[in-house]
C-alpha cells in the first residue's frame, strides 16, 4: 500500500505518454516541533499538465509515496501542490496541501522551499528544500 499512490501515478504519466517537465530530488525538512526526523530524502516527477508524484522519507522515518496535481505561476517560482500521502501513523492517506517557491540557480535548475503544515495532532509544520531540475 505505501507506494500504491507512486505506481498509479506512473501508470497515468505512462499511459498519458506525458514525459515529465521537472524531475527533483527531497533533500530535508526543518520541523517546527523537536522529535522528527530531518533527512527526509527522495526522488519526485511532475508532468508538463501538473501531475505529481514522489516517493521519500517522511518525519516519523518510514517511506511515504504520493500523488497530486501542481499548479504554478507562469514564472513556475510560486507553486502549490495538492494531494494524498501514504505512509504516516495518522492515516492510510493523509492530505498532502504544499505551497512552495523555487529559487532558480540556473536556466535549468532550482531549489524549491516548501511549507508542510501540521496536518494531525501531534505532527508538526516544517520547512522543507528539494533541487529540481527541467529535463
């Protein structure tokens, strides 16, 4: 079940032959709260229409795979991302809602700061950096 939300969203990008306009790795996450886990590594794909999937290492220090869809401005620096999330205690699926601004570092590449509220009782909000680059 965790990486069901993964495999499905690879099967969309496959069956839509839409190859991915931004490709990015999950570096860390900076939590609000102590207790939670920073190296929150992985690997995540974003169609040219906006489908987004991924696969890291969440805070409570299991595998999390997801899916949502992405809308930027047209300068892609301003994004939010809207979804479900596998992989936490709370829940099967958890909401996945990330706004998100990408510093551009080349004409090719950026790096993206992302805010992750708190989603449960318990969790934590946290400030998360991931690189990502254009194909």
């Amino acid at each position: 079940m965790k990486h069901l939300i993964g495999l499905i969203a690879l099967a969309a990008l496959a069956s839509a032959k839409a190859e991915p306009c931004l490709v990015g790795a999950h570096l860390a996450s900076w939590h609000i709260k102590p207790g939670f886990e920073s190296a929150t590594y992985g690997v995540y794909a974003r169609s040219c229409s906006g489908l987004t999937t991924g696969v890291l290492r969440n805070s409570e220090g299991g595998t999390s795979a997801y899916l949502a869809q992405t809308w930027s401005t047209a300068d892609r620096r301003w994004s939010v991302t809207v979804g479900g999330i596998t992989g936490y205690r709370s829940a099967t699926v958890s909401p996945l809602v990330v706004p998100s601004y990408a510093m551009p570092l080349s004409a090719r590449s950026a790096l993206r700061l992302s805010f992750l509220p708190q989603s449960t009782r318990g969790g934590s909000a946290a400030l998360h950096v991931s690189l990502e680059f254009q194909p």
